[in-house]
C-alpha cells in the first residue's frame, strides 16, 4: 500500500546541513528496503497559485490556499505492508528530517 507522508515546518528551506546528510541516508534506507517511491521539497506558500476550474471560466488566486503557520514543506511517497509499518518506518523519517511528519494512505 503506498502512503502520502507530509513534513511539516512552519519556515521553508530550513533544514540544516546535517538533515540533509540524515535524510540521505533515510532515503538510501527506503530505497534499500523497496519502500521509496518519490520525494522531494516544496517551495514556500507564498509561491503557489490557487486555481478554481468550477465555475464557466477559472478563477486563479494567488496563494497559499491556507493562512496557516505552518505548511507541508515536503513529502515523501512511501510503499509499506500496512500502516504499522508506515508508521514505524516515518517515525525515522520525522527524526531524520527533525520535523513533524503527517502519514495518510492513498485510496484504492
């Protein structure tokens, strides 16, 4: 089953150089043990675009789409057995990155 993992900070480009070298060496582990599937950082909020398609034409909204203090600053997509394994293994992740991290499966 493959999960959705959120890191969450409330600055963007704040990780230092020793948790990048810790998230390295988190990601080789993912791949070593079939896990990884895709990750990467994103810009800050204030960078996106909102886009609203509903309506006849659509609406573009400069963002973010949530005044919050903090936001996903990026994510991993993970492959695990089941959630306890998820879990277990982001419980690395979120040391590794020294964040908080959000774990959600995809729908089937």
């Amino acid at each position: 089953m493959q999960y959705f993992v959120s890191v969450i900070d409330h600055r963007t480009s704040s990780g230092t150089a020793e948790e990048a070298v810790a998230i390295d060496e988190f990601n080789d582990k993912l791949r070593t043990g079939g896990h990884w599937v895709f990750a990467g950082g994103l810009a800050a909020p204030e960078t996106s675009t909102v886009i609203d398609g509903r309506g006849e034409a659509p609406i573009f909204t400069d963002g973010p789409f949530v005044e919050s203090k903090e936001h996903i600053a990026g994510f991993w997509i993970i492959d695990a057995p089941d959630l306890d394994a998820a879990l277990a293994l982001m419980a690395e992740g979120s040391r590794a990155c020294n964040r908080r991290v959000e774990v959600r499966p995809f729908l089937r």
